[in-house]
C-alpha cells in the first residue's frame, strides 16, 4: 500500500494532483466511451471520494462526454486525468496510470467487459516485447 497523500500529473507536468485517502476500489473499464477518450483498450482508474482529490498545479479542462459524464484532462498535453458523473457525485475516478507510482493500487476487478475487444481476451502477458 502507498503512503499518502500520492501524487500524479500529465505528461507534460502542467497538471499536479494529489490523492488524501486510499481509493474506494481499483478498476479495469472496457467500456466503450473511455476506449474513445483514452485511444486505447482499457482504461485502469482508481475511484476516491472528491474530497480526497486536490489539484496542485494547473487547471483542468473540463469535456461533458455524455449528459451526466465529465472528463478532466490537461489542455497542453491532452492527458485525462479524471471521469465524475452525477450518478456518483460524491466519487471521482482518476487514471490509475497518471499516479507517478502506478503500481500503488493495482485493479481488482474490471467492468463493462461485454466491451472488451476479442484481442484483449485472449491477452498473453507473455507475448515477445520490448524493453
């Protein structure tokens, strides 16, 4: 587990943040919508009270994605870095990958998997690669 607060940013390191308090839970989402925004497969975030989520530097920009759904992203470089919606409005989820440890709170379980594209099913960690 690790120690808090945590902090995290963009890419380009306009965008500071902090986490206060251990995530509520760790997540996996396939679903269709965050494969857009992202540009990738899946999308791991980590869900905290609101109040738990403090912005140090910068200013995100807001992007209403559906009615009750609002992503948070850094303006220079585009990075997302949050997802609210109203359902859940005490909540936010902040990309798990922006933390500057990523590894902190690893998913423990994944949803809206009826969106999961057929090569993310047979996914093989030991694929050849790269380093």
């Amino acid at each position: 587990m690790a120690g808090l607060p945590i902090e995290g940013g963009c890419l380009c390191g306009a965008i500071r943040y902090e986490l206060t308090e251990t995530p509520l839970h760790s997540t996996f989402c396939h679903c269709r919508m965050c494969q857009k925004a992202a540009g990738a497969a899946v999308i791991p975030w980590v869900t905290v009270k609101i109040e738990a989520f403090r912005v140090t530097r910068g200013t995100l920009k807001d992007y209403r994605s559906s009615p009750p759904a609002s992503r948070g992203f850094c303006g220079n470089c585009g990075t997302q870095i949050s997802f609210w919606h109203e359902a859940r409005g005490e909540e936010i989820d902040v990309t798990l990958a922006s933390l500057d440890d990523q590894e902190a709170f690893p998913p423990t379980r994944q949803i809206f998997t009826e969106s999961r594209p057929a090569y993310m099913k047979g996914f093989d960690p030991d694929l050849p690669g790269m380093e």
